[in-house]
C-alpha cells in the first residue's frame, strides 16, 4: 500500500534530542527552543515566535491574546480544522463561518464585510494547503474595523503572499508541526507575534501566567502569578527534533515541490477531459506543496475513485467535514437562513493524493496511472459551480 503520509526523518532528530537530554534542561526554553524560534523571526520576518505544544494551543494563546470574551464574535472559515474555531469557542466566543472562494478552499475574501458586526473580534483566515488567502483585502477590513487578523498558518510554512511569507502578515499567526505538515516534530506548533502591543503578554501567557522567562534572563530578581496563561510550551524533546527539520528545510521543500509539479503536469489532460480540478494558485500566491488534492464532480464520484485505489494499493483520502454541518456547530450556531455551497463543495468532492518526502518517483507513477485508468462517470454537463450553487438556492435539491 502507498500510504496517504509518511513522517520524513532527516537523520539528525535523535542526534540533538540527545544532546537536549545531556544540555541540562529538558523542560522547555532551552537552546533549542531558542534556535528554532530565532530561525521563525530571522528567515520569516516575524517580531517574536514562540514554540507550543501545538498549533491548537497557539490558536489557543490568541485567543487569550485578544481578550476574547463571551458574546465576542470570531470569522472562520467553516472548511477547516476545528481547531482554527475551537481555540475562539472555548473562551465563549459565537462563531461566525465565512463559505470558501470557488477557485480554492480558502476563505470567501469577497463575503466577509457583510459578516462583520459590531461584536465581531477577529478575521482568522486559513491558507488552505498552503495557498494564501488575500491579506491585502483582509488587512484592509481588519483595519477599518479596527479587527484583528490571526493567520492560521498551519500548513504554510514556506508560503508568501505578493514576497511575504504566510504568518508574518496578521497581527498574530499560527503554525502546526504535525506528521502530516512539510516540517514536523510529532506534533508541535509556533506563536507567531507580528503586532508589538502583544508580544510582552505573549510570553507571560506561554509561561502559565507568570513573568517566569524574565526572570531566567536575569531581567527580574523573582518571578511571580501576573495574568492568565498556562503550559504552552513544548519540552526540549520537541524542540530539538524539530530544529533537525528546520536545518534541511530547502531540501525538503525542493523535493515536495517536484512532487506536487509531477502531479500537476501528469494530471492536466486527464482532468481536463473529466471535467476534474486541479489546485489553482492565485498570482499573488507561491505554493509551499503542502499536499497536492483533486475536486471531482460529485461526492459518488471522488468515493468511487477513492475505492479503485485502494484495491490498487493507494490510499488516498478526502479531507474536513465542513464545521457548519458538524454536530457541535448545528447544536451552538445553527443559522438555517445562511448556505455554504463552495465549503459543502469541497466537503464532498476534494480529494488528497499520497503526498510525503519519499514518494519515489515509480510510486508516484502507480497513483498517477490508478488515477488516469480509473472509471470516471460524469453526471452533469453543468459546473460544479453552478450545480452547488443551485444547491444553496433550492436547499432540498
């Protein structure tokens, strides 16, 4: 079987969590803490990083950050993980969902003015597979509004928007170091600090409420409880497994990029005579080849690819179920007069091919020819647009 993912070790993970062991601190903020957090600010431009336990927990400190309270309002899109919502919600916050554009899973830039009301808090924009939404709308409504943009940059580490790099863009951002992302540690995440009215709070927060990393760099005589926080940051464990990652990220980025360039060139006929999509990348975007997904006409159609594959040793999966239509959300924010038809869109449709640093070029070849020798039926000769669209119009359809 060609598995969907496959974590990638470069060879020096053990070699400098080992080293952690015998540094003489092992609990967090150590030297390798510090190496991959002076990594974020200097190759990314970012004011202040800190690493998490997770990118939940970085979503997480955002929302502590920005002071969200009970009747506050936060805009996400509803294709995402729920984390990118959850992180708002547990501090009371109403979650407004924003539909996904038509050309791409990222958020619906045009749609979000009207979403904005006076409770609204934050804009926290996804850059779905690594394709930035566009900041430059964003921005400009956060700061009419007087809003703050968190960039949930899970999966866009290596990703710019116009030359910016993703998460150094919104006032606060957030990446994930999970197996299934281009640079892992397990699991793992980053706070990424871009608005300075945030940064000395940021630390306090990380260290459980308490000005605890003044006081190890000598700048207090004690430390004490000042705030709200909690146990944010990773152990040097995590660190130090990650920074073997970030040492030899230009060769893994040139290798996932040849593998998603494979994909697109081998697919591009086929697809075209299925009437199936291809990712698009907007030109104000570069792609960091995060994953590399499929959208096909209908939800029959992408499970039926889907078991072809499987009987040919590929597995290939599709992705979120979008959090309007999820059980907790129907129960806590259920709006029966809003549609989502580009998010149900790719709820049922998208799906994700096999997509890891050592994806030989001969595996690549079975996914490519299981897809290109697949059975594909076409059921419409109307666009996926259209056909969702409609949908929204005429919801018992």
């Amino acid at each position: 079987m060609i598995p969907f993912n496959k974590p990638y070790l470069t060879g020096k993970e053990m070699h400098y969590m080992y080293q952690a062991v015998y540094s003489g601190k092992i609990s967090g903020n150590g030297i390798y803490t510090q190496k991959c957090q002076k990594f974020f600010e200097d190759r990314y431009g970012i004011h202040k990083a800190l690493l998490t336990t997770s990118c939940t927990d970085a979503l997480e400190m955002c929302a502590l950050l920005i002071n969200i309270k009970p009747g506050d309002e936060v805009i996400v899109p509803s294709y995402t993980f729920v984390s990118t919502a959850l992180a708002f919600a547990r501090q009371g916050a109403k979650i407004v969902f924003a539909d996904s554009r038509d050309d791409h899973p990222g958020i619906a830039e045009d749609s979000l003015e009207e979403l904005i009301t006076p409770r609204t808090k934050a804009i926290v924009p996804v850059h779905y597979a690594g394709v930035a939404c566009d900041m430059d709308k964003i921005m400009a409504l956060a700061e009419y509004y007087n809003l703050v943009v968190i960039e949930d940059a899970a999966q866009a580490i290596e990703s710019t928007y116009k030359g910016r790099p993703l998460g150094s863009i919104g006032h606060l951002a957030a990446f994930s170091f999970h197996e299934t992302k281009n640079i892992i540690a397990g699991e793992g995440g980053l706070l990424a600090i871009n608005d300075e009215r945030f940064i000395e709070r940021s630390e306090i927060i990380w260290e459980k409420g308490t000005n605890r990393a003044e006081f190890f760099r000598g700048e207090v005589n004690k430390y004490e409880w000042i705030d709200i926080g909690s146990s944010f940051l990773p152990s040097e464990m995590t660190a130090a497994f990650l920074w073997a990652q970030l040492e030899n990220i230009e060769d893994i980025q040139a290798k996932r990029k040849a593998i998603w360039n494979t994909y697109h060139r081998k697919l591009q006929l086929w697809a075209h005579r299925n009437n199936i999509r291809q990712p698009q990348i907007p030109s104000y975007a570069i792609n960091n080849a995060h994953m590399y997904y499929l959208g096909f006409e209908n939800v029959s159609q992408r499970e039926s690819v889907i078991e072809q594959l499987k009987v040919q040793g590929i597995h290939s999966v599709s992705h979120y179920l979008s959090l309007h239509n999820s059980r907790y959300c129907r129960n806590e924010y259920y709006e029966s007069d809003r549609m989502f038809p580009m998010s149900d869109y790719y709820t049922d449709c998208l799906l994700r091919l096999p997509f890891f640093y050592e994806l030989t070029k001969k595996e690549q070849k079975r996914v490519v020819d299981g897809l290109t020798q697949a059975n594909i039926e076409s059921s419409s000769s109307h666009t996926i647009q259209d056909r969702y669209q409609q949908m929204a119009v005429e919801p018992n359809s």
